[in-house]
C-alpha cells in the first residue's frame, strides 16, 4: 500500500450529501477484474454527457462542464470536500481505487458510510470527519477562493487553511500507523499465526458441525 | 457476568486478540464470494503466494453479471463473461465450492448461502457484498467487507474490526393486512434515515420481528445497510431452526441437538442495555413506497410526494434534485405515479414466500397496458424450481409476467435488464440511488405485493385495498 505523507493540496468541493458508491463508480465499470485504472469514470454519470461503457476511450467523450470536476479551477484536485454520509450504498472498493485513481488523497466531508470508510484506509485514502459547521466555512473558503488549498498533516492530526486556521481530526491510532507506514494488513495479521490457530482449535471443538 | 446483548454475545465469541484500543481480530467462519469484489482479492492472494487459509469456509457463486434468459447462450457481454470465468477458474485453482451458471442452486449469493444452510445462528458471516447483513436474520454476525478485506479473511480467516455500537430497533405488535417485512424496513429508514444506523449493528427485536418468517427475516436484515447499519441481525428461536433443519449445510443427527442447545442462547439477556433504541408500533405501519433516489425518501402508500417548501431549508435542494431526477410534482398522491415497469427479485425480496405473495396478487389479473415489462426473477434456481411445483410460473406467464432465470439482474442492471433513461420502476429490490437500475432509470421500492399490484393497476395502488 501507498504510503500517505503531508500534503498541500487543491480542494474541489462536491456539495452533496449522501453520494452513494453508485455514483463514485457506476456498475458497469465493476465488470473488471483489475483494480487500477477506474480513475477517469470517477463519478461517471455527473462528469459525462454520454453514457459510459468500460472500453471507451475517455478522452473523447462529452464533458458535462457543469460538474464540479470538470470546471478548470478545480484541476488537479487532491482534496474532496463533500456533505454528509459520503460512500452510502455498496461495499464496492472500486469506489477509493477510483477516487485514488483519480487523484485524490484526502476526503473531507462531516460523516461517512462505515464500509466506505474503511476500504479508504486500504487504499492510502484518507477519509477526515470534521464537524458539519466546519465543513460549511471550508466550503464558503473554497467557492470564495480561487486555487484554494489545505495542508493535510496526518501525523499532527491537523488541518491548515492558507489563513493559517488550524483543524485538528481523529483518526484510529492503528489505522493511522499503517497509513504513514505504508503497512499491508494481511502481512501484520499473519504475525498472529499462532494464536489465530489455537483459537481455531478450540473454537471448532466447541462447534463441531462449523 | 452482566447482561449481553446478542451483538455482545457474537462479537466476544469470535475474538482472537484485541489490541488496547479496541482493535481486534475476528476469526470469521463463513466467507460468501462473487464473482465482481472477488478478483483482484485472488490476484493479491496469487501475486503474495499465499493460499487460502480454511476453503472450507468458503462457497461461490456467480450472480451479478448471470443472464436472465436463454442461459444456453452464454453471457454475451464479453467483459461480463471473463468475470464469471475468472471466479469458475480461481475456484477450480484453490478448490472452492461453487455453485457455476448452471446449476440449480445457483442464485444471489444472499438467497444461496442461507437456503444451503451455510449461513447458520452463532456464526460469523462475510462477503465483499453490502447486503450481508441479510445473514444476521439467522443470529450470525454478518456484514459486508470490501476487496482488501476479503483477501484479508481468504488469508488469514480473520478480520481487522473495531467493536460498533449496538442499536435495538423494537416492533411491537401486529402487522396489518398487506404490511411485510419490507414495509417494517422501510419504515425504520424513514424515521432513522439512511445514515441512522452508521456505527451501529442493529438488533431487531419485538413481537412483530418474532412473528416474521426467516424469508421476512432476511428482508429485514437485508436492508439494515440501507439504514447506514454494516449488520442487523435477530435472536435464534424455533421459526430459525425449522428453516434450517435438513439443509445441505447444516448439522445432522446428534450434532443438531447440541448446535440447537448453543443457538438457544443467541439472544439478547434480559436487561442488556443498548447504546441506542428505536421502537415501532407495527399497527401503524402501512405499506411504503420510496419517491426518491435515497431509500429514506419514503411515504405511505396512502401519502403523497413531498413538498421541499415544506421542509427545513437544508433539506429542500436535495428533494428538489430527488424530484427533478424522479421527473415528479410535488403533492402528487402516490397512487396517481403511474409506472412503465415492474422487477420482482433480488436478495431482498426475491425467495419463494415474496414468489407466492406477489402471484397472489397476480392471480387472475393481468398486467395494465402501459407497463412495458413486468419481470419475476427468483432468487436461486431452487427458488424457481420450488415456485414452478406450486404452480405460480404459470400465473405469473398468464398475468402478463415474464418468469425469468435466478440473478441479481435488474437490482442493479449489471447484466441486460435494466431500465432505459426516464422509465419509472417498480421494485422489490434495495436501493433507489440515482441510475441503479439503468441510467436515468427511476426506481420506487416496494414489497412483493404492492409490486405485483402496481404492475395490474399500472400505477401504484393500496394493497389493502385488494383484500
Ligand atoms: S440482488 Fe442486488 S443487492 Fe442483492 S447482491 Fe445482487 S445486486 Fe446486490
């Protein structure tokens, strides 16, 4: 896994809420057994005229320029600034490949869905939960402020505006510690090998029928 | 030892270690696969040289991407039939259980797993699927995981969990005439919301839960994801274990008595205490229809569409985007929105009790003229074939019906049958999120019933009416 490190990034603000995983990454694209390469059908439906179809040459298709990501100021954006319960609906993780994919490296919104949540943080997305009157100033900042960008300090836990405001963020301490490392899950668990395997013992004698 | 809730009871038997901060690892004891969140989770195993740790965990089938019709054909969608032949072919590699296209139990992996018995009380259930949470109906903690994780559980048989908060949602009383399970789920997103269950496994508790079937069950728990809960799930009892007696996968003979004398203890103690409770009067539920593109955006069926100038300012511009995308008037009754389709299916309501209650209905009528298509598709092959015993393929063939083959197909239009741009839906299925069925598709969720009646009225209609 990627390791995330300080950024200062362009923020584009997606000012909905309840953005469900249907709309980060429409079905049709989930047909590939791939996990790369879903970044240009991020939110699909809102940024294209046309209707996608995996195979299609992205580059020459309709934009729908009145879509936030499509307008020309917010090019190159690394922060997603959005509303509530953001990544609602599938356990999809083609969703966070696609946002990643696309660039982004930080989610900011005031509540995310749970399964959504997660699989950011395998995917060396980092997904903050601010609280909703905070988020609201971010977004008059944003609207107001042509190039406008934050500092992501996930190791201080913080948020810095360019007017030197600060927002401190909770974020799990494990979770944190293998975003910074870069740390691969599966790699740590297995350190566990032994206890994972007496507990198996001993829970399949209690249960013999599992 | 204190009062547990059923939640507590299944989470503390499944913990292997847990760091101080609560992180622990849960050893899991079924794994459902797919074949769309399951590739790249084999690739990951491939490319580390790990193998699985306990196939016998493990059970496939395909389901998303399946056909509807004429079978005999294949898939046509070249990229739709690589998924497929990716998941027979990583099966056959690390020697999983599958159950491929043409077998008779082969269905939505929801409706599979419980109908085989592999789903069973105390256990814990996970697929790179939402709408796990359809297993907890059993007294399993279950709930959907994404890709990373699945190869995480394939490898290691664990997963990396924090213990959530635990929400009792209590319905009390009887249901109407007409009223289901889905209208009890529906009527709870209504009042939580969609995001009012996050953090939360729910337990559904109360006599009206106990009353249901397990096929009601399972609805219920189905759609505790569309209320924001990652598990739902309600106590064992007697309707849980006559549903599972005699299935492939479940426990025989002396070994029954044993597991049936643990399961007994599946429930809540009395007195254990919820961080969270929401009740119910299930006298006062009515069939719902949902008229947004959010499961929350819901009314009874005797109610009418919203008015955003009616609501707090914060909620007006999304209703107003929900109605524009819907194509509807505010203050519409929604017994005048007339429907150009109707889908009965999928894991949440796609088993053999939403089969018959939906050809009840159907019974000697016939579709309106102005519904284009009215499609049935059973939820797994042993589904249709029970239905096709009782005789309901041939009502539903003489109503106007189209009886199809088993898949998730219209739920969410990753095969052929989906909606075109503007056509209006009515669904039994989960989530009415903008271009779910089909691009610029417009979906309502509704019961089997009121399903089946929308389709022969060709608008929606009170159910109880037709008593
Ligand atoms: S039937 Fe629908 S909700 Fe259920 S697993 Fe299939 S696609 Fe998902």
């Amino acid at each position: 896994m990627k390791k995330y490190t300080l950024l200062d990034g362009l923020v584009v603000p997606l000012d909905r809420a309840n953005v469900d995983t249907d709309a980060i990454i429409p079905k049709q694209f989930l047909k590939s057994i791939k996990r790369s390469g879903f970044g240009p059908n991020a939110f699909d439906e809102w940024r294209y005229l046309d209707h996608g179809e995996p195979g299609m040459d992205n580059a020459c298709r309709p934009l729908n320029g009145d879509f936030v990501l499509n307008q020309p100021r917010y090019q190159g954006a690394q922060i997603l600034l959005t509303r509530e319960n953001f990544g609602c609906g599938s356990s999809r993780e083609h969703a966070p490949w696609a946002l990643e994919d696309y660039g982004f490296r930080v989610i900011i919104a005031p509540s995310f869905a749970d399964i959504f949540f997660n699989n950011c943080f395998k995917n060396g997305l980092l997904p903050i939960r601010l609280a909703a009157d905070k988020v609201d100033a971010l977004f008059r900042a944003v609207e107001a402020n042509v190039g406008y960008r934050l500092t992501v300090d996930l190791e201080a836990q913080t948020i810095t505006t360019p007017d030197g405001a600060v927002y401190p963020f909770e974020v799990d301490a494990f979770r944190r510690h293998c975003l910074l490392n870069g740390l691969d899950d599966i790699g740590l668990t297995l350190q566990h090998v032994d206890e994972i395997a007496a507990f198996e013992t001993k829970h399949h004698a209690a249960q013999p029928w599992l | 030892m204190s009062a547990q809730t059923l939640y507590d009871k299944l989470w503390n038997s499944h913990v292997v270690r847990q760091d101080a901060d609560g992180t622990a690892l849960i050893y899991i004891d079924r794994q459902l696969v797919h074949e769309v969140t399951s590739p790249q989770a084999f690739e990951g195993l491939r490319l580390a040289s790990r193998r699985p740790w306990r196939t016998a965990s493990m059970l496939a089938v395909p389901d998303h991407n399946v056909p509807t019709t004429n079978r005999a054909a294949g898939i046509s969608d070249p990229i739709s039939r690589i998924q497929v032949e990716t998941l027979d072919a990583n099966c056959a590699e690390f020697g999983i259980t599958e159950f491929k296209m043409g077998d008779i139990r082969q269905g939505v992996v929801h409706v599979m797993g419980p109908e085989q018995g592999a789903t069973l009380p105390g256990m814990t259930v996970v697929c790179g699927d939402s709408h796990t949470s359809t297993h907890g109906a059993f007294a399993a903690l279950a709930h959907g995981i994404g890709t990373s994780e699945v190869e995480h559980v394939m490898a290691t048989q664990c997963l990396v969990a924090k213990k959530s908060k635990a929400m009792e949602v209590r319905v009390e009383g009887v249901l109407g005439y007409g009223v289901t399970a889905k209208d009890i789920a529906l009527a709870v997103i209504g009042q939580i919301g969609t995001a009012g269950g996050t953090g939360y496994a729910i337990e559904f508790t109360g006599n009206a839960v106990r009353q249901l079937s397990m096929e009601g069950r399972m609805t219920l728990c189905n759609m505790a994801i569309e209320a924001g809960a990652r598990a739902g799930m309600i106590a064992a009892d007697d309707t849980t274990f006559e549903y599972l007696k005699g299935r492939p996968f479940a426990p025989e003979g002396e070994q029954w008595d044993q597991a049936v004398a643990q399961w007994r203890e599946l429930h809540s103690d009395a007195g254990a205490v919820f961080d969270a409770t929401v009740v119910l009067d299930a006298a006062n539920i009515c069939p719902q229809v949902t008229w947004g593109t959010s499961p929350e955006m819901v009314v009874a069926v005797d109610g009418c569409v919203p008015d955003p100038l009616n609501m707090s300012i914060d909620k007006r511009e999304g209703i107003e985007r929900a109605l524009a995308y819907m194509g509807l008037t505010a203050n519409t009754p929604v017994t005048e929105i007339s429907i150009d389709k109707v889908f009965i299916g999928s894991c949440t309501n796609g088993r053999i009790e939403d089969m018959r209650a939906a050809a009840e209905v159907a019974r000697g009528r016939h579709i309106a003229a102005n519904v284009k298509l009215a499609m049935v598709v059973p939820g797994s092959g042993l589904v249709k074939a029970q239905a096709e015993q009782e005789g309901l393929d041939k009502i539903f063939i003489a109503a106007g019906f189209e009886w199809r083959d088993p898949g998730c197909s219209m739920c969410l239009a990753m095969n052929d049958d989906r909606l075109s741009a503007g056509e209006r839906c009515a669904s039994t299925s989960n989530r009415n999120f903008e271009g779910r069925q089909g691009q610029g598709g417009r979906t309502h969720l509704v019961s089997p019933q009121m399903a089946a009646a929308a389709a022969i009225a060709g608008h929606f209609v009170d159910v109880r009416e037709w008593k």
